[in-house]
C-alpha cells in the first residue's frame, strides 16, 4: 500500500514524492516496529497503546533510532 502511494504521488509530482514522509497506520508496537520500520516505503507511524507503558515506548524509540528512521532515502 505504501509503495502504490508513493507512485501515485510520483505520477504527479516525482521529486515530491521522493521528500513526502509516507507512515504506517495501524498501531506499532516493540514487537512489530523493526519489520514495519524496515519496509522500504514505510517513514513512521502511529504510536498507540505503547505510548501509556513508558518501557514499551522506550523499546519502540530504540527500534527506530537504530534503523535511522526517515533517513532511509
């Protein structure tokens, strides 16, 4: 799903699509974090019930630290 909205932006505007910042919308967690955050289209994404456990949120802000989260372009 991401890939096809970053080409439909493309379509119309290449260079924006290559800046716009494209999240994932379900709810991450520590568990799912690494492999959404990976996804090559995949900029952020929404942080739910992880934010309430400080721990959870913790382990979420480590994931993406290590993967440079935004930086992958």
């Amino acid at each position: 799903m991401h890939q096809m909205i970053r080409a439909l932006i493309s379509e119309k505007n290449p260079n924006y699509a290559k800046q716009v910042k494209i999240i994932y919308g379900g709810s991450l967690t520590p568990e799912n974090s690494e492999s959404l955050f990976s996804m090559e289209n995949i900029d952020g994404g929404l942080v739910g019930r992880c934010s309430i456990d400080p721990q959870s949120f913790i382990k979420l802000c480590h994931v993406a630290n290590q993967l440079n989260c935004g930086e992958k372009r």
